[in-house]
C-alpha cells in the first residue's frame, strides 16, 4: 500500500510509544525490532525509532536527556 504520508519520530521510550499507539490507534505494528516500529495507516504511514545513544541530543533540542524525562 501506498502511503501519501510518512512520520517518523524519535524517542528513548520506544516500548511506551508503541504501546500508546497501538492502543490509540487500535493496531499492532508492521515490522517491528527492538529499535524500530512502523503503523500503516490508510494514506499514512507512522514510523517510531529509538536513536542512538550518541545522536539522543539532536532530537531533544541539546538538552541533556535527564532533563527531559
């Protein structure tokens, strides 16, 4: 399937992002690893990865991650 859109976000949680969006959207994901999970939507297509340890800053704006959390 063809999707017109792609998402992707990146987080540290990744098990409790999956777990939101499988209940939130009512389905279990295609394809998914230990860093990786993709939803398949009609017309869309929503990723979620867990970025390495090394590269977490450029997705937390520079701020250390123990401020985020």
């Amino acid at each position: 399937m063809q999707s017109a859109a792609f998402i992707t976000l990146a987080s540290t949680q990744l098990n409790k992002q999956v777990e939101f969006y499988s209940r939130f959207l009512s389905l279990t994901p295609r394809g998914s690893t230990s860093t990786y999970a993709e939803f398949q939507l009609v017309g869309l297509k929503l990723a979620i990865f867990s970025p390495k340890a090394n590269h977490v800053t450029e997705f937390y704006g520079g701020h250390a991650l123990s401020a985020v959390r």
